[in-house]
C-alpha cells in the first residue's frame, strides 16, 4: 500500500495564508466590484443581497472548514481542546452558511427567479445537508453524550473520509458558482469576456482549487514529526 506524501515545506502557513487571500478575494470582488452586500435594500436589482451568498458561502464552507479539518494538527493542547475547536469552526461556518443560503432564497424570491434550476444551486444544497449531517453525527458520536468505543472506531475513518468529501463538493461548488455568475454576467453584458473582473474571477477559482489540493494533502500526510519514521517504514 503506498505512503500519503511526506510533506516538507510549511503547507499549514500556505494553507491558512491561501484561504484568508480566498476569503479577502470573495469580499473584494462583492465590495469592489459588485457594490457591496445588504440583508436588506431598496435598489430594485438586489444586489447587495445576493452578493451576501458568495461571501458567507465562501468564507464558511471553504476557509473555516478547511482550518477546522486541520485543527487536530494546527492547534496546541490537548485532544478535547483540538476536538472542541474542530466543532466549533465548523458549527460557525455551518451559521453562515444558513444565512447565505437564505439571502440567496431571497434575492431569487424578490427578484421572481427560480428556485434550484442550475447545477450549481443542486451542488450546494447537496453541500449544506451532507454538511449539517456530518456535524451533527460527529457530535453525537465524538463530543456528546458520545458512542460507544467500538462505535467511535467504526465511525472515524467514515468521518474522515465524508469531511474530505464535502469539502471537495465545497470547493467543486464555490467554482461552479464563480462561473456561473461569471457567465451570466457576461451574457447580460454587464461585463466583458476579457475584463478586469472575469479575469478577478478566474483567478480566485483557480486559487480554490489550489486550496482545496493543499487542504487535502495536509489532511493525508502525516505530521512534521511523523515524516522520517513513517518514511522509514515504508522502505
């Protein structure tokens, strides 16, 4: 069986630098370009409450969910500790989550768009309920009131395996999303093929995606300590 890659440059810092430029791109491309976001509005385009979407789903499900996955190897302390803030970054990314996706709900409802007709909106909803499930069984099972021993061992390597998965299905539909708005932005003419901010949006999908690879390999290789002994073992 072949050995997860022993990592051996700072992939935690890129990790956490790569996802705070991730999360400073999505709020720079709706401040910037888009003209701000607003729970509530009087323009008759409504705007500024869709671009809330993005922002919190971005900042949520990819950026604080990837720096909760790598709690248990990024954060001092005991297990308990590492564990609590595992929980507690992913029961925040999962409340800003909730308001994204209700701001999106409705800017479609003022603006009398369907609802769930595009691929992207089908990823995402996949998204919140595989994600809102996987927390709630991770505290059932692993914080409170807890399973049994042989039940935590059972369900650990599922666990990690469906948070890889969601995550990936966040960065899959963060991209989607990215060009979908791109697209029809372009076919409204509202903004060039070439220009400045599809530009801006190609890159920070790109920049996701390169997050997500990084996300992933952390995840999978094991710790700085762990490299010349798990190297060891595999010769």
């Amino acid at each position: 069986m072949a050995a997860a890659p022993a990592v051996r440059f700072p992939v935690f810092g890129l990790v956490r630098l790569l996802g705070l430029a991730a999360a400073a791109g999505i709020l720079f491309w709706a401040i910037h370009y888009r003209g701000g976001m607003a729970l509530s509005t009087d323009e008759e385009t409504k705007l500024p409450i869709f671009n809330v979407h993005p922002v919190l789903m971005l900042i949520g499900l990819v950026a604080l969910n990837g720096e909760a996955l790598l709690a248990y190897k990024t954060v001092p302390g005991t297990k308990k500790l590492k564990k609590l803030v595992h929980l507690a970054l992913q029961f925040l990314a999962m409340f800003l989550c909730l308001i994204g996706l209700w701001a999106v709900w409705k800017f479609h409802d003022e603006r009398k768009i369907d609802h769930l007709y595009t691929l992207h909106s089908w990823l995402g909803l996949a998204c919140i309920i595989f994600f809102s499930f996987q927390w709630a069984t991770g505290f059932w099972t692993f914080w409170y009131p807890g399973g049994s021993r042989s039940g935590r061992a059972y369900l650990l390597p599922w666990h990690v395996f469906f948070g890889i998965f969601i995550y990936v299905l966040a960065i899959a539909t963060s991209v989607s999303g990215l060009l979908e708005k791109s697209i029809f932005m372009q076919s409204a003419k509202m903004i060039g093929r070439f220009s400045t901010e599809a530009m801006f949006m190609n890159a920070l999908g790109m920049l996701l995606v390169v997050l997500g690879a990084l996300v992933i390999l952390a995840i999978v290789s094991p710790g700085p300590g762990k490299i010349d002994a798990y190297r060891g073992s595999s010769e």
